[in-house]
C-alpha cells in the first residue's frame, strides 16, 4: 500500500518574515559557540596511535 506524500508547509506573511529574522539572528549571536577542544584533542590522540596523523 502506498503512502500519501504531504505536502510541505509554507510559512507567508508575518511569520515567514519573524522567522528569517530568528535565524538570521540566531546565525550571528549563536555561531562558533560550542566547544570542541576535548573532542578534536581525542581524535589526535587517535590518529597519533594508528600513525596517521602528522602535526603541522
């Protein structure tokens, strides 16, 4: 039996407009704000032991 395919929503007016001024401030304020230190120095360590990492 198929599945009926729904169509995707669309927002117009006001709330299109609110929307793409959430992300657009939601992308400037909010950027680059995790932290990644400990997990980039694990995957060092990683590639140290299967020797394919070289440090630059």
């Amino acid at each position: 039996m198929a599945i009926e395919i729904k169509p995707i929503p669309v927002l117009r007016g006001e709330a299109a407009v609110r929307f793409v001024e959430e992300a657009d401030r939601n992308a400037k304020e909010k950027r680059g704000s995790i932290d990644f230190t400990k997990q980039v120095e694990k995957m060092r360590a990683i590639l140290k032991r299967s020797k394919l990492y070289q440090e630059t």
